[in-house]
C-alpha cells in the first residue's frame, strides 16, 4: 500500500467507501487495523464485520498498538461482529435482502454512534467482509450488497472499508463492476 492509501485508511471521510484487494493476509490485518485504529484514537465509533479467519489477528494487532480491546467493546466504541454470523441473516434465497439489511445494520451504527456522542454527531467508521465472502461464491449478491452499503452510507453518513481476498478467483483481479461501487481503492 502506498502513503496516500495508508493515509485514506488513517483518516477516510465520512462518506468514503474504500475497497482494499488483497493477497497476503497478513497485510490485510494490518490495513483494517490501520483504519480501525485511527478511529479509536480520534474517539469515533468502529464497526468491524471481520471473517472469522481474521477476528483474532486484527484484536492482536489493536492491542498491540495499545487499545484495551475489551474495554472498547464494553463501552459501545468498539463493535467486533463475525461477518460469517451476519451474513445469513441479510439474506433471502441467497440475495442480500434491502429491508433485513436496514434492520441489522442501522441499530449497529446506530449504537456505534451513539457511545460516542456526547452531544454532537459522532464519526463512525464501518470494516466489511461479508461482500468479499459474497463475492467468492455470488458475485451478483456482492454487488447488491455493496449497493446496500452505498445508501447506508448516504443514510448514515459513516465511511466504510471493504476488503475483496484474491488469487482464490478464476481472474487475480477486481473485475471494475464491483471496484466502481467504491468511492476509494487502497489496493
């Protein structure tokens, strides 16, 4: 990743939508910890949907920069959702389904936004992977989904990361369709 990726990541605008296409997991931990530890250091709420795969070695990597991981969730600050857990949940026949989405995702941010407050209009800053875990059996759905996450994104004002694992695809690249439903891309 080059600096200006690394900076989008340290300090996106609320309204970013940030794809990071990766092959090597262990950058990948480093990029969402990145993103995620600048919003805790600059007081805002952040949402992690992290693939199961991933959960212990972004928390490793937050505490290691020095955040007591617990105490951030306990307070509301910090969210660590499975996206594997999620998923299911948005779907209907496979689709990701527009009115199960809104349901689960606005109380979420909501809550994000919320343990921040303090009487003005908290930042919150939201990590995906449930459309890289779409895209690998469904990429239709993935586009859904990430269209889903555009107008949560105009709802709620909250800048997002999403991640896209290659090299386990027929192609090594991105196909543009699901690149151009991000405002950003960091990879």
């Amino acid at each position: 990743m080059n600096i200006n990726g690394a900076a989008m990541l340290t300090n996106p605008q609320p309204g970013s939508h940030i794809v990071y296409p990766y092959t090597d997991e262990n950058l990948v931990s480093q990029a969402v910890c990145l993103y995620a530890s600048g919003g805790l250091r600059n007081n805002e709420g952040v949402v992690l949907i992290m693939s199961r795969g991933h959960c212990e070695p972004i928390k490793n990597c937050l505490k290691a920069e020095g955040f007591d991981v617990d105490k951030r969730q306990s307070s509301g600050q910090l969210a660590c959702i499975v996206a594997e857990d999620l998923l299911p949940r948005l779907l209907v026949d496979g689709m990701p389904d527009t009115t199960r989405f809104k349901a689960l995702i606005g109380p979420i941010i909501d809550r994000a936004r919320a343990s921040m407050s303090n009487g003005h209009h908290a930042h919150v800053r939201v990590f995906g992977e449930m459309v890289s875990l779409l895209w690998e059996k469904n990429l239709p759905a993935a586009k859904v989904l990430e269209e889903m996450w555009n107008q949560a994104i105009d709802t709620y004002s909250f800048s997002l990361m999403c991640t896209y694992t290659l090299g386990k695809h027929p192609h090594d690249t991105l196909p543009e369709s699901l690149i151009g439903l991000h405002s950003h891309n960091v990879g």
